[in-house]
C-alpha cells in the first residue's frame, strides 16, 4: 500500500502528491480545518488524539525508493484524506 498519493479534490490544487504520517491533531488549534474538511466534530476529532500510521516509516522509504526519479515537484505533508493501513 502506498503512503504517498494524489490528494483529491480542492488539494490537488496545492499539490500533486501528499503524505500524511499519522491520522488526527491533538493541538485543539480553533482555525484547523481537518474536522471540517472531514466532516467530523471538533471536539471528537481532538479527543482522538493524533495517531501515527501503522508501519508509516517503512511505507514511505518504500515509497521513496519506488517513486524515485519519476516525481519532480514537492510532496505535501498533513493533508486530511484518510490513508488506510
């Protein structure tokens, strides 16, 4: 499974790749606008806790060595589209 993708939507307008390292933000920041985006409430999706991914290193040096020499523009970190593991 791939840990760098093709955001979706609205970001791929800032982006053509991204990485997210771990799922949800424990820094209760008032103007992030992850739950929004995702469509959760605010108050669960800080109590949840940030979580990093599960073998997220590994997936990404994976990545790395598979994309190398074929991406040419820079890759995104933190953005909210889900990365199941």
């Amino acid at each position: 499974m791939s840990i760098i993708y093709r955001p979706t939507g609205r970001a791929g307008e800032y982006s053509e790749y991204a990485v997210n390292l771990s799922g949800g933000c424990d820094h209760l920041c008032a103007y992030y606008f992850s739950p929004l985006a995702r469509h959760v409430d605010r108050k669960a999706f800080y109590a949840a806790g940030a979580t990093p991914y599960q073998d997220v290193l590994k997936k990404l040096a994976a990545d790395c060595r598979r994309l190398q020499g074929t991406i040419t523009t820079p890759i995104m970190l933190s953005f909210t589209e889900k990365i199941t593991t």
